[in-house]
C-alpha cells in the first residue's frame, strides 16, 4: 500500500508535468524500486500497460486511487484539531466520498461542538464510544507525542484497525493493527541538511551518487571509531529491539540501507546494520550467511514469528524503526552529529 500511495504521488507529478504516459522501468527509477516490483504491483490493482506506449499516466492513477480508496466509504477519526488537523480536514473536504474524515476529537472547549470543513468535532472523551459507534476502522493521530500512546489505545479499544500518525513516538498497538508513521520533523531535518550541504550534495551527485548514497557516506565517516554497539545504536534512534541475540554488543561502523540483495552481498559485513522494509525470510538468511550482525526493519513492521525464530537461531539481532528507510538513516546521522564533539 506504501509503494501505491508513492506511485500515485509520482504519476500525479508527471500528469503535472504533461507526461501522457511512463514505462515500469521509468517509474521504478523515480520510486526506487525494480520494473519487476512496479509491474507486479500494477498486476495486483489489475491494471496492465502496453509494451509499446507503457503506462498511460491518467487512467494508472485513476487505477490506484479507486484501489486505495476501496469500493466501500471509508469513514476516518482525526484526533487533534490543531493547526495540522484543520489543514487536513481542508484536504479531506476535496477528496472523492470514499474517505473522508467523518469524526474529529479535541481537548479545546472552543471547537468541541462544532464543525470544521464539514466534519463534527467531538471532545476526546467522546472518543471510543463515537468511533465504535459508527464502526470507523482508520484513525489519525495529530496530537504532541506525550498524549500519542493514550490516543492509539483508545483507538485501538474503538476498533480501529489502522493508525497514520504525525508524531515519532513509537506506539505499542496489538500486532494486527497496522500503524503508518510520518514524521514531518525528520523529514525537515534532512532537508535542513541537504540545504546547507547543497555543495557537496551537487558534487556527489556530479559523481553519480544519490542523495541517499550520500547521507550513507556521511552516516559511516561518523560510525568509523565511534565505537557504537548495536544496543547502543537501537536506543539513540528509538528503535525497538525485537531480537537481541549473541550480536547485541557487536560495534557498528557501517550501515546499508536498501532493499536490493545483490548489492548487500557486495557491500556488508560483519560490523554492518542493515537497514530494510524487506521484512522476509530471505533478508535474514542472506544476513547470516554475510554475517550481518543486525537488521532494522523500517516503517513500524513487525517481523513475523518465522522471521523472529530464524533471528534468534541465526543470533541476528532484529530491531525495528517507527520510520522510513530515509528517515530512520536521517536520525541515525542527526543523533551521530549531536554526540559529535566539538
């Protein structure tokens, strides 16, 4: 589902742009991903191109937005009708009827009682039995980080079955509810530092190297003799350990970011963090048999019991990040540059 919001937001840039269609193999470069990967996905929604023209940009995005707004209304609860909650009831208010934010919840008096772009808002308190109420299974979380927790269980105790939140905290729900992180303070920083590396950003990429390529460069010229376990790493980035294994204390000197195997074979070792949404079997073989000593699953994915079982005989230490590959590596090289002294 991650990958066909980001095909949506990349097929909308091309429309944008004029562009009447795109090939698997142009997209896959704009998303990151193999051709392979975008045509099996595009197989799943049942949309298929044309091996001559490709993709015709218009009717792909209408294929995946009627596939991810569903056949059914989805009704969603907005929790926190602050500054960042009202501009998205004005998104949602423009949106299709399928979803659509049906309920808002504040602790403010003032907007308790009234309507906001169309959509009640509720007092807090109100919250478990309105959702239930009316059976809404999505819930935004858009409050401070202190009061996101107790927000994600009285969803989670409403019945809601997926969470999108704005806050970096990383919430404990039962494994079946789904949870989608989007930390818009990481993002910021790294755009804040690409900002003031612009110089060196152009030079790497005058190299051939990417963006991601050179927060990686940057990330391993701190590891090497920062002396950081893997233990160590985990709780400066508030990633949980799931597998603490025989590699907990193993000292870091290199990360590796990415989903593509090959180039893990090539690139790691056995002082290296692989950070991944690869959450399969396969990825924890291929560690072990690189002697990878940890992996950091991203996105909040908790791994499966297979993948945990494997972990623990293999003695690979597991862990997972609340964000996004990019992220998680953003705040892997924010909190390297605070430690750093001088």
């Amino acid at each position: 589902m991650g990958r066909l919001s980001l095909y949506k937001r990349l097929l909308e840039s091309l429309r944008a742009a004029g562009a009447p269609s795109v090939y698997s193999h142009q997209l896959a470069d704009l998303a990151g991903v193999s051709a392979t990967v975008v045509r099996r996905d595009f197989m799943v929604i049942g949309y298929t191109g044309s091996p001559n023209r490709g993709y015709e940009v218009e009717t792909c995005l209408a294929s995946i937005k009627r596939f991810l707004a569903g056949a059914s209304r989805q009704e969603i609860a907005l929790v926190g009708v602050g500054r960042l909650g009202k501009a998205l009831l004005a998104h949602f208010s423009e949106l299709p009827p399928l979803l659509q934010i049906t309920a808002g919840f504040d602790t403010d008096p003032e907007i308790c009682g009234t309507s906001i772009d169309g959509c009640p808002i509720h007092s807090v308190s109100e919250l478990r039995q309105t959702v239930a109420a009316r059976g809404i299974r999505v819930g935004i979380i858009a409050v401070p980080p202190v009061a996101a927790q107790d927000v994600a269980i009285a969803l989670v105790e409403a019945g809601v079955l997926s969470i999108v939140t704005f806050s970096a905290t990383a919430l404990q729900v039962p494994e079946q509810v789904f949870v989608e992180y989007l930390d818009i303070t990481s993002a910021l920083e790294s755009a804040a530092y690409f900002a003031q590396e612009g110089l060196a950003k152009a030079a790497a990429e005058e190299a051939g190297e990417t963006a991601a390529d050179l927060v990686i460069r940057e990330i391993d010229s701190h590891l090497d003799g920062a002396g950081l376990s893997l233990e160590d790493l985990a709780g400066r980035i508030g990633a949980r350990i799931i597998v603490s294994g025989e590699q907990c204390t193993t000292t870091v000197d290199k990360i590796y970011a990415g989903d593509r195997v090959s180039d893990l074979l090539q690139e790691a070792s056995d002082r290296t963090l692989l950070v991944t949404k690869l959450a399969n079997l396969q990825i924890v073989r291929v560690a072990e048999l690189i002697d990878v000593p940890g992996i950091c699953f991203v996105d909040g994915t908790n791994p499966s019991p297979e993948i945990v079982d494997m972990a623990q005989n293999n003695g690979t230490l597991l862990m997972v990040s609340p964000l996004g590959i990019f992220e998680t590596c953003g705040r892997i090289f924010q909190n390297l540059c605070d430690q750093k002294p001088g």
